[in-house]
C-alpha cells in the first residue's frame, strides 16, 4: 500500500496523494454510535495498531433521502446515506503534511436531518491548492444527534461537532496544520451549529474565527422540543426515554421523523440548538452572511417572504450578541441570480469551494446551470481563504457578492 501516512493520537492512517498534497478520508475522532452510545456523550475512539486505510469515504449518519427539492438535484450538496456505525469521522485535505498551515473545519448542512462531510461540493482541492488545510466532519442527525429525550443529553451532534474541534486542536498539526489558527465554518443547520459554538464554553480554545453562512442564532421553545420528542416517541409506539429509543434501529428512527416532520407536528430543527440565555462568548473573529433569495430553494411562493425574515432574523441576532460581546463581525450578502433558482440557500457553497464545475450542478435541474461567472467564483473562494489565513477576506463592513 503506498500513499501518505500521518501518526494521529489513535494511530497511524495512511491516505492518498493528490494533485495539491493529500487527502485522508474517514479518520474517527469519537467512537463508533451503536446501540445506547447513539444517545451518549461522544467517547474517544479506540487505538489501533498499525495503518488504518484513510483512501476512501466512509458511512454517514443515519438520515432520510434529501437528495431532491422539487425539480432541483440536490445530491451533489446533500448526498446519501451509507450505512455504518462508524461514521463519526473527519476528511482532510492538506497542502503538505508536514506543514503549518491554517486549518478550516466546515459543518455540512441538511436541516439537522441530512447531508455529510463527504458529500462533493464539499471537495478540499481548492483549499489545499491555496495553503489551506480543510477539514469536513460527520456528526449526528434526527434522532440521536437532536431530539429531546429523557435521560440523554440534549443536542449531542453539538456536542459531536465539539469532539471533531478537539480532534482537530490534538491532532492536525501531524497532518500538517496550525492547531492556533483553527476557523470553523457552517452552511445552514451548519452555520447554527457554528452559531451555537460560540455560546458554548465547551468549545473554548478550540478555534480562533468562524464563519456562519445562512446560519446565525436559532432557538426552540424547551417546550416545544419536548412535544416534538413526545411525538416521536407516539409514532415508534415506545414511551419518551432513552432505554427506549436505544433499542430502535436506526431505520426506524428515521421513518418516524420523517413522519412527524411531514405531517406538520415538529420543525426541521427538533431541538434547540442554542441555550436559553446564553451569550456569544468575546475573543473570537466572525464572518457571516447570507443570500439575498434564501427562500427559492423550498419552492414555496407563499412562505418566501416568512422564510427569508427567518435566516435574516437569526443573522442580526447573532451580529448583535456578537457586537454586545465587544467583536466586529464581518458581513456579506450573496446576490449571484443567474442560476434557475436565483441567489437562493445553498447556492454559494460550489463558489466558496470552488467546485462549480460538478456536472450535476450545471444541468438544468442543478442548483447553479450552465452559466456561471469563473472571475465569481474565484472572488468568493479567496474571501473565505483570506479570512482563514489573517482575518481580511477583502473587505471591511458588508460586502455583496454578484456578477
């Protein structure tokens, strides 16, 4: 077997050697979620002996087929799942590693029901090309990663999303990253996730800037959490408590979300994401922003306007704690119309990895179609590296992105 080799705390993993440095796919950083441990804190994982194959992507979270919106082929940005318990890992993608360079952690989006650090408009290269190492990271969906229930701690794909950011600070510098010049970025439940972290003391020293795209401050009534899990529990027919819900497989604790969210009795977001009365904690740069069409992604003319009031509500709240903790955020609003569904949620992701050229994407039932401004692209692209590497993507204040 040839290819890189890199010597985690774990043990060694061996990945594959690219055009730009290297890739190692899969790497774990909490133990495999089966059974109870679905519904626990994440714990570390295990030490092998000897090389663990890094070459190829591994299972994802359990979760429901989103690959489609309407007419729209979402694949590219959401994917599928793949079976697996162990599917609590990370990919990176580094210039060199036995380098320095600053580090980009990005959590992948899907409403909290769907999607994966794997899925393909997430592909490092461009980063890796630009002296960024780039790390994307599974954690847990539905059920056991946010659903309220008795016994289990609440929001543990937060809580898994703060052990890949401790994985990460232990770990990168043996895959050639800056362990003190960590960015953690998101995209939509993503993006509140990244929101979310800078609220939590758990995450504290573990990255110096963020980056909250269509993301900010979200919360749910405890209340309302609670039904939302009482509901579930209704559909499997089990009483709401952990003991129960730990002998469902995973299947089935996606059809009955699947269910209850269909049927109007619960959001997309099953639990708060944020704690009641906390605040964005001092110390770290942020950048944040949205696109100027959030809404034409869900194909429902009626709830546009309600829909774009709620990404852009939830972006001033999080300016706002920010500014009240003494930062300085840095805003954008991305304004590109020239695809099928307008300047619409998700629509910047291909820009900012700068994998516009997926086929999917340009077809005409893709997110961006045939026509898309190459000088946009690579505009994008460099904010976010710049942000990354000093804190200056290009701009001061607010910044709109358009052809």
């Amino acid at each position: 077997m040839t290819g890189p080799v890199a010597r985690t705390r774990a043990g060694a993993v061996r990945g594959c050697a690219e055009r730009f440095g290297a890739v190692f796919r899969a790497v774990p950083y909490a133990a495999p979620a089966a059974g109870a441990a679905r519904f626990a804190a994440p714990e570390p994982v295990a030490a092998w002996s000897g090389e663990r194959d890094a070459t190829a992507f591994g299972p994802t979270a359990p979760m429901p087929d989103r690959r489609r919106f309407g007419d729209m082929d979402m694949e590219p940005v959401v994917h599928h799942w793949v079976t697996g318990a162990d599917y609590r890992t990370v990919n990176v993608w580094t210039p060199d590693p036995s380098g320095r360079a600053p580090v980009l952690v990005f959590v992948h989006g899907g409403a909290f029901l769907a999607g994966t650090g794997a899925a393909r408009v997430y592909d490092g290269a461009a980063f890796a090309r630009d002296g960024v190492v780039l790390v994307t990271c599974n954690y847990r969906l539905g059920v056991p990663g946010w659903l309220s229930i008795p016994g289990a701690p609440e929001n543990r794909g937060l809580l898994d999303v703060i052990a890949a950011l401790r994985w990460v600070r232990e770990n990168i510098a043996a895959l050639g990253g800056d362990p003190e010049r960590v960015t953690v970025c998101g995209q939509s439940a993503g993006g509140m996730i990244v929101s979310a972290l800078l609220t939590e003391p758990g995450a504290d020293g573990l990255f110096r800037r963020a980056i909250s795209q269509s993301g900010g401050l979200h919360g749910l009534d405890p209340d309302r959490a609670t039904d939302v899990g009482v509901r579930v529990a209704q559909q499997l027919g089990v009483p709401h408590e952990v003991a129960s819900f730990s002998e469902i497989p995973d299947e089935r604790l996606v059809a009955a979300l699947t269910e209850v969210t269909a049927n109007g009795q619960g959001g997309l977001t099953p639990v708060a994401v944020v704690r009641r009365g906390a605040k964005v904690r001092p110390g770290v740069e942020l950048m944040l922003g949205n696109t100027t069409q959030e809404a034409r992604l869900y194909q429902n003319p009626a709830q546009e306007a309600a829909i774009d009031e709620l990404f852009r509500s939830a972006s001033e709240r999080l300016a706002e704690e920010h500014a009240a903790a003494g930062g300085r955020a840095l805003r954008y609003r991305f304004d590109w119309r020239g695809g099928p569904y307008g300047a619409c949620h998700a629509v910047e992701l291909p820009f900012v990895f700068e994998t516009t050229g997926l086929p999917e994407l340009r077809e005409p039932a893709g997110l961006l179609g045939p026509a898309v401004p190459d000088g946009l692209v690579r505009r994008v692209h460099d904010a976010w590296v710049g942000f990354v590497r000093d804190g200056d993507p290009g701009w001061t204040g607010e910044h709109r992105f358009t052809a």
